[in-house]
C-alpha cells in the first residue's frame, strides 16, 4: 500500500502541476473529500473500543503493583516531554507558513474562538456521548471512555460481557481501517493534484521541511532526552545499543513496531532484565508509551493549523498537547493509527482535514522514523523500570552474539 500511495503522489503532483484547471475541478476534491469523510468514520468507535478495553483489561497493573505504577509514571513523562519538543520544533522551523489549505464550513471546533479556561474545562466534559461521537469530539470521547473503562474494572466479571464488545469493536474498527485504507492512493493522488493545482509547487517545500524537521527534533529527542536518561538511570550505554540496535533497524526498515517485538523482547532479556520486566513493560508500552508518534502528531496538527492560516494561541496548544497525549493511549495496533488520530484532533480542533490528505504524501518517510523512536523508547523504559528495581545491568554478560 506504501508504494501504491507514493505512486499517486507522483501522479497527482504531476496532474496539479500539467493541468492545474483540470485539478482544480470539483470532482477531483470530492475524491479526497470521500477518502477522508471514510476516515473520520473511524475516529469514535475506535478510540472508544480501544480507550474502554485498554483500561478494563489493564488487570496486569493491578496484578504488577509496584512495577506497574513505576512504568506508568515513565511512561507519562516521556510522551509529555516528546509532545513539548515537537511542539516547540514546529512554532520554531513552522514549516506549514505560506501554504493555502482551504477551510471548510464544516471545520467549525472550539479553536475559531479564545475560550476562557472554565469554558474549555467544562467542553472537555460530555454531556452526551453520542452527541460527542456524532460532532467527531475527540476529547470529549476519551474523557468518557477512561471513565466508562475504570467503571468496568471496578465493577470486575459483571463488566465481562461489555468488555468483550469493546475488544470486539476494536478488532472490527482495525479490519474497517484496513478496508478504508485500500481507497488510499485515490485519496492522496486527488488531494495532491487539487492542493498542487490550487496552491502550486511550493506546496512541497513545506513537505519537506516538514519531513526535515521530525528527523531533527527526533535526533534531538533520542540524543538529548534519552541520553539523559541513561545517564541519570546508570544504564550501561554500549550494552544497551547492542541489545536495542537490531530491533530498532528492523522497526525503522519496516515501519512496524510489532515486526521488531519479538526480537525486543529476546535482546532485553539477554541483556540482563529479568522476563516479568520486560514481559510487562515492553507490550505495555506498545499502547502508552509512543515517543515518536507522539512527537510526530503535535508537529503535524501545527503544521496544518500554519497551513491553513489558523492562528492557535498557546492556551489553545496546549489544550491540543492533552488531547493527544491521551489519544495515544491505546490505538497502537490500528493501521496508521497516527493518521486516524491526527484526523480526530483535527476535527476537534477545527482545522482542515485536507491537511490529512496532504501529510499522508509524505507519511510513509515519517513513519519509518517515529517508529523506529517508539521501538526505541520501549527498550529503554524496560531498561528505566529494571534499574528503579535495583536490577544491576552492568553485571551479566549478553549471551547471544550480535554482529
């Protein structure tokens, strides 16, 4: 599917540019406009039955205790510090500047005004959730999905046959994902022809430099962020490289994370972490703790907020950074799953979905590099979790040999 989108790129930046009129036609939008309406189907059944089944079938945290709290809280602070530095990154570069993404009727969210802080603390909670999924309120919709999902697991077995649904609803969202994900190429050749022929070729300059600037502030993230981390946990450095170098060649060359797992999962061990660790933190990241993802997702709804000359005031940003970092939680298994999140937050925030369409040009080349970082992070917080444990690393020797 990757090769198939890059080719109707190439075809639609070819069509935009040779025949602008002919890409500017009505028809050619609602090509995309199709695409991306499929899209925005998928966002609240989705985050639902991931958010509800993620939190009412956590029973490992509770069961781990101690080690459980520990890879929480480093999970939280990482993502947190990950969305600030991508955040900061594109205000900085603001690689969407002078691009024309038009602005629908129907992008109206809460960003079009300033509103107070009681007025965004009171939007965040639903009063409907159907009235929620229906506006596309992704905020709202996590909101009630962590409640409804700590509901279920306080309330244990009885909860049983609600959680399956969730869980069922999650695998049929997934293959319903997959489907919408065939019309892919279509979407993204029509919306590149349509961008290109109404906004010109300097359209992907600013994809590029978009493109340039996740690669640097994801450097700057594993040198700065993670260095500091190892540093400050005692973790053996060239140790850890050897043990987390193959996985992570493998996530970034394929641009799955599951792909590189099982061997995460064996080079952790061999490295000196005790199984029970890294069988629970390592899968447990998979879901909360998305270091590039998440670094990736507050760069590309500024990058399209800048493209389509919406002005977002901190207050507002910030608001958008605590919609993510709980959006992230849960969806990691979903086929682009940074896509369907970025669509939701979008959304949310009133800003254009053709942005979706525009960025997905170019996903392919970021998602080898936010994949990778997350495969990365996940290694590492094993390692974090071991050490806060008293686990000392530097003692046993790795027994497979690497190359």
């Amino acid at each position: 599917m990757t090769g198939w989108i890059f080719i109707a790129m190439v075809v639609g930046i070819a069509l935009g540019f040779l025949f602008p009129d002919a890409a500017k036609a009505d028809w050619v939008n609602a090509l995309s406009q199709v695409f991306l309406r499929l899209i925005k189907s998928i966002i609240a059944p989705l985050i639902f039955g991931t958010l509800v089944y993620g939190i009412a079938g956590t029973g490992s945290v509770k069961a781990m205790g101690r080690i459980g709290v520990k890879a929480i809280i480093y999970f939280e602070v990482l993502t947190t510090i990950a969305l600030f530095l991508g955040l900061g990154a594109v205000n900085l570069v603001q690689p969407g500047a002078g691009l024309t993404l038009p602005v629908s009727a129907g992008d109206i969210g809460i960003s079009k005004a300033s509103p107070s802080l009681a007025a965004t603390l009171e939007h965040t909670f639903p009063a409907s959730v159907i009235d929620a999924m229906a506006r596309g309120d992704v905020l709202q919709i996590v909101v009630f999905a962590f409640l409804f999902g700590a509901a279920c697991a306080s309330v244990g077995i009885k909860a049983a046959p609600v959680v399956e649904f969730c869980k069922s609803l999650s695998e049929v969202m997934f293959r319903y994902t997959k489907y919408v994900m065939y019309l892919a190429p279509l979407g993204v050749g029509a919306a590149m022809a349509h961008t290109i022929g109404t906004s010109g070729i300097g359209v992907l300059k600013s994809l590029g430099l978009l493109v340039f600037t996740l690669y640097g502030a994801l450097v700057v993230f594993v040198v700065v962020v993670f260095g500091s981390v190892i540093l400050i946990a005692g973790i053996p450095l060239k140790r850890f490289i050897a043990a987390a170098r193959e996985p992570f060649i493998l996530a970034f060359s394929t641009a799955s994370s599951e792909a590189a797992l099982p061997l995460a999962l064996e080079n952790m061990e061999e490295m000196g972490i005790p199984g029970h660790i890294v069988g629970f933190v390592l899968p447990t990241g998979y879901s909360f703790n998305l270091d590039g993802s998440t670094l990736y997702l507050s760069m590309a709804s500024i990058f399209v907020a800048q493209a389509a000359g919406v002005h977002m005031p901190f207050s507002q940003q910030l608001l958008m950074m605590l919609t993510l970092m709980l959006t992230t939680k849960g969806v990691a298994a979903v086929p682009r799953a940074s896509l369907v999140i970025l669509s939701g937050t979008l959304t949310t925030f009133g800003l254009p979905l053709s942005g979706v369409a525009l960025i997905l040009g170019a996903d392919a080349l970021m998602d080898m590099a936010r994949t990778s970082v997350n495969l990365l992070g996940n290694c590492l917080a094993t390692a974090v979790v071991a050490r806060w444990e008293g686990v000392d690393l530097s003692a046993p020797e790795m027994v497979k040999v690497l190359d």
